[in-house]
C-alpha cells in the first residue's frame, strides 16, 4: 500500500510538472504571438509588403540635342535587352548559358557580367544584354515561366543620326563607374543599361540632358515574377538642347575631308555662333552607346590620324603663316606704317645664320608681303618691333586662350614671349626666335578653334567670343582696341591672298558671282629641313611618308566686304595650305551661301576620289602580281644546277 501511494505521488508531481511546462509553453506562445500581432504588427507588415510589392525604378530619357535648325543630332531609339536578378537566378553559369543560347554572349560579356554581379547586391539586376533586337526579346519572354531572375526589358538607347560627323562635339554616353556610384550614391546608377555622357556636350550638360526617373510599384511571386502593376510615377526626360551648330553644314565638311585627317571650325562674326566644329576622323558614337568591341577600341587608339582625339578643340599645331596677319597688326599698333617696303632675295641674314623665304618677292609693303606670304618682310618688322609686341597682339586675337563653351577640355597652346622662355627654362629670349615665331613657327602652337576665333576678331573688328548653345543669351561684343583703318590693311591684304594676283590661295576663289574670300595660308613644317638636303633640294612632300609631310591650314572670311562668316582648316600633313587647306576652306563656305553649287562640287569630288582609289588599288594589285610572278619565276642558276647535266 505504502508503494502505490508513493507512485501516486510521484505520477501527480510528473503530471503537474509536465502540466505546468505546457501552461507556461502556452503563455510563452501566446505572449510571443500577441507581441507580433500587436507590438510588431508594422515591422512584419512592411517586411511582408516588400516580399510581395516590388519598386522598380524607370529611368529618365535622356533629353535631346538638336542644331541651331532643330534638326537632331542626338536622339533616342526603343530598344530591347535582358537583365538577370542574381539573388533569383540561382546557378549563374546555368543561367547565362540559357540566355546565351538565344543571345550570343562572348567571353568578355561573361567576365563583365560577373564582375558586375561581384560589385553590387544580389537583388539588384545585372545588364546581361541590351539592344538585342525584337526576335531575341520575344524568345526570352518564352523562357520566363521556367527560368528564376530573369527579365527581358524595353528601354530606349542613345542614337546619333549623323555619326561620326559629330562624334567629338557631342561625345558619347556610357555605364557609370563604381567610383561615380560611391560619389553621388544615386540608385539609378545602378539601374542595369543606363548610360550617363562620358565625354563631349553629353558629359559637360549631363545635369540637364539626364532628367529625374521614375517608379514603377508591382506585386511579385516568390520568384520575383510581375504578377500586376500597382502604382507608376512615371519619369521626367531631360531637357533637350539646341546647339549652333549647323548640321547639313558639318555633315558637308566631314563629306568633303573623307579619310583625311583634318579639323574645321566655321564661326559667326556677327554673333559668335559656331556653325562648324569638325574633327575628322572620328569615332561613331552609335558604337560607344552598346559597348565597343576590344578589338575596335584598340584600332581607334593605334590609328595614326587620332580619330579619339578632338583635333578642334585638343590638337595644337604650329600654325605657319597663318599667323602673320598678327605679326602684321603687331607692327602697325608699334607705328609701322603700312607702306614701309623691304627688298626680298629670298634671304634673310643675322649674325652667322641665314632664315629662308620661299621666293623671291622684290619690293614688299606690308599688303604684298601678306598676299605673297614673304618671311623676310615679317623678319624684318618683327626685328623692329620686338617678339613681345607679337605675342601681346596674339592674345588680343585671342590665340592662347579657352573659351567658356560646353565642351571637357581645350587646350590652351603656346604663345611664347619672354617672360614664358625664362619661367619654363631660365634662359633669355634671343633674336632668331624672335624670327621663328613672328611666322608662326618654332614654339607657337595653337588649336583651330583660336585661329577661327582670331580670323572672327580680324574680320569683324569686335571682340568676338565663340557660342555653341543656341539659347544661351547672346553677349555684345566689344570692339577690338585697334584702329580700324589698320584692320582694313591686313583685311585687304588677305583678300589678295585669295584674288589678288600672285595671291597664294587665288586657285580657291570662291566661284560664286557675288561673294568674295578673303583668307591666308599656312603651311606648318613637321620636320627640320637640314642645309644639306636644302643644298640637294627639298624633298617634296608628295615623296615622303604622309607623317612627315607639312601640316595645311588656311584662315578664312567671307563675304570679304561684309564678313559674316569666318572658318579655320587644319589639314594634317596635307602638304601645303594653297593645296590642301583652301580647297576645303572655299568649299565649305560655297555651301554657306550657295548649296545647290557646293553638293553638285561635292558629287564631282566624290567621284574623282573614288576614281582615285581604284586606279591606286589596280595598281596595288598589278605590283603585287608582278612580285608574285617573279618570286615564283625559277631562277636561272638553280635551273642550271638542277638539270640533268
């Protein structure tokens, strides 16, 4: 009896402890559930909203850019692409061989989609393709019930409708970099296909061209599958820009120039407008939109005419006796008088040393010596004036400056006096620079847009400052510190240049009734010309390897009674400014003011050029026949040796 009672214990101690263990488990439970039910209630609610609603950014158009017509010269086009959401892909290698399957991915697509999945969150989508084409989205969308992560998408991709014809004006568009992304922590560079400007107008305005995105809330399954849009704010496109720039105009000049290596800027005088900025040749920034295949990439930087770099605004060039209309203003504001004459024999001598003049010219004044272009009239006055009397009056032209335009970079250049010799190397000017820079040689360097802007300043007689945005408030131009009747002798002495007789550029007259040229060339020497070779004779350009022949140029204005337009031509290694620079010069103008003249002058340049490479490919082939057949012909010797006897 004693042993039941005392097992009835101890089973009602055990019921009552395992009783108590449920009733505090129970209470534990039901406090744990009325704190999340009520106390928590928000945070699990949101966190349970996010699993279902998703927000999704809608990135803004980007705004376009437009000529001083209207007409686009950036634009944006519907495109399809594929995204994939790593966090929901599961096997990436799986994954991107599937989408491989319908969209070829090389192997540089693969490494750089790894290491955009290694760079950001996993729920954040990863660009896998885009401008795909609507056969490839279609097939993608087939793949979507049965594949986790993935996302075809519809977006709009930057388009320049004229090419490389306005590639270093506008530049191009491209994904932001990480160090962007850590700068602004802006989520919508994050977003996958959205390109920001990476060089050009579309960097420098990038604020405005960009605009604000928008938002896109849609409810999601567990695979982050669109079950249904909820709410969309939609985006507000950039603002779209209007450019001076004239398009048939430019795409005329790139037309003209063709493969060669040039830059031409056309300026306004009356406004400073820049009609023109060419540099030839270019990238197509069509290609810059997607990503540029290596191999294209390498070819732009190993071409030897520069097509990556902006000639206009970053190449600088000894500009020849292009400068000598500054020489010649210099010596009028010293008291020169403008009939002062000199005797030309073609040499000029200091000291030891003999300076060369490319002609004979007699008996010069200062109108003849422009129009002949004689070294030895500009030596002269240079020596009675001083070097920096020059320089002075070059930076009053505006030579060795930059320009508040939209544009990255321009490069100031050189315009050596004095005090820049003893500041960048310690030693005192001497007299034969004195002589080399007073025609525009030794270390004067400039870049086109000055010598457009110089040419603007000569031929208005204002203070012209160049403009690219067309509605940017025009300024008032201040009159240039010089005497106009001085002016009016270097004017009158560059429109002899051209249809004076003698006239270095009378070849390129503008072949229109009413409207004349005024303008000067240039021809900028690449290498040292030694004694001896002059003693031999100078090889002439056309017999030595393009790299080494002279740079054009030739500055310009027209009407020359009224000058409304002035252009700056840079022909690199052209040979000669009359030869190569001026054609270009007068045909480029002839469309300003006759356009039905300038496309028919096209249309025979063209065709002649065209002729051209033919007859030099005929040749080419007919060469390399001719060593083939002799290469291949037994030789004489061996045919002997080997014969029976």
């Amino acid at each position: 009896m004693a042993g039941d009672a005392e097992a009835k214990r101890t089973f009602t101690r055990r019921a009552l402890f395992l009783g108590g263990v449920q009733v505090a488990a129970g209470v534990l439970l039901t406090g744990r559930m009325a704190w999340l039910a009520l106390a928590e209630n928000e945070k699990y609610a949101l966190a349970s909203e996010a699993n279902r609603v998703d927000l999704r950014l809608i990135p803004p158009r980007r705004g376009w850019i437009v000529d001083a017509a209207g007409l686009p010269l950036a634009e944006n086009r519907p495109a399809y692409g594929v995204e994939l959401i790593p966090a929901l892909a599961g096997d990436i290698e799986a994954a991107l061989a599937t989408i491989g399957a319908i969209v070829p991915l090389a192997a540089e697509d693969r490494a750089r989609i790894n290491t955009d999945i290694a760079a950001r969150p996993k729920s954040v989508p990863v660009s896998v393709a885009t401008d795909i084409g609507w056969e490839a989205y279609a097939a993608l969308n087939l793949r979507l019930a049965d594949m986790a992560g993935l996302q075809p998408v519809r977006s709009f991709v930057r388009s320049y409708p004229q090419g490389s014809a306005f590639g270093h004006v506008l530049g191009y568009v491209g994904p932001p970099t990480a160090e962007q992304f850590r700068e602004s922590r802006d989520a919508l560079l994050l977003f996958p296909g959205f390109r920001i400007g990476k060089d050009g107008v579309e960097k420098a305005l990038e604020p405005v061209l960009r605009g604000e995105a928008g938002a896109r809330r849609v409810e999601v399954n567990a695979r982050g599958r669109i079950i249904r849009d909820l709410d969309t704010r939609p985006d507000t496109p950039g603002k779209a820009v209007r450019l001076t720039l004239d398009r048939g105009l430019q795409a005329h000049a790139a037309a003209r120039v063709g493969d060669g290596s040039a830059s031409i800027v056309v300026i306004d005088c009356q406004t400073g407008d820049i009609k023109c900025l060419l540099s030839n040749p270019a990238f197509d920034p069509n290609v810059f939109s997607n990503r540029i295949p290596s191999a294209l990439w390498k070819a732009l930087q190993a071409s030897d005419h520069k097509p990556l770099l902006n000639k206009s605004l970053q190449g600088l060039y000894v500009p020849g006796s292009t400068y000598k209309p500054v020489t010649a203003l210099a010596a009028l504001g010293a008291g020169v008088p403008p009939s002062d004459s000199v005797v030309c024999n073609g040499r000029y001598r200091m000291g030891s040393n003999t300076w060369h003049c490319h002609g004979r010219h007699g008996v010069v004044d200062m109108r003849r010596a422009i129009a002949k272009s004689c070294n030895v009239y500009f030596y002269t006055m240079a020596r009675r004036i001083g070097n920096d009397a020059v320089a002075a009056m070059a930076r009053t032209m505006g030579l060795g400056q930059r320009f508040e335009l939209p544009m990255p970079s321009q490069r100031r250049g050189t315009i050596p006096d004095e005090a820049w010799k003893l500041q960048r190397f310690g030693k005192p000017w001497t007299a034969a620079e004195t002589l080399n820079s007073c025609i525009g040689q030794g270390d004067v360097q400039v870049n086109p847009l000055q010598l457009a802007v110089m040419t603007a300043r000569l031929a208005s007689g204002m203070m012209v400052l160049p403009r690219l945005l067309a509605d940017a408030p025009a300024v008032a131009f201040e009159p240039l510190p010089l005497p106009a009747d001085q002016l009016a002798v270097v004017r009158q002495g560059m429109f002899d240049v051209v249809n004076g007789p003698g006239g270095t550029a009378r070849a390129s007259r503008l072949r229109l009734a009413d409207v004349a040229m005024g303008g000067k060339t240039g021809t900028a020497q690449v290498r040292r010309i030694t004694a001896a070779e002059r003693r031999r004779g100078v090889i002439r350009n056309e017999a030595l390897p393009w790299k080494l022949r002279d740079h054009a140029l030739f500055i310009g204005f027209a009407p020359a009674d009224a000058p409304r337009y002035a252009i700056s031509v840079v022909a690199e290694h052209g040979g000669s400014g009359a030869g190569a620079a001026a054609p270009l010069a007068r045909d480029v103008l002839t469309f300003l003011f006759d356009r039905e003249r300038a496309e028919k002058d096209l249309a025979a340049t063209i065709t002649e050029r065209e002729r051209k490479a033919r007859a030099a490919a005929r040749a080419a082939e007919a060469a390399a026949a001719a060593a083939a057949a002799t290469s291949a012909a037994p030789d004489d010797d061996e045919d002997r040796a080997g014969g029976p006897g």
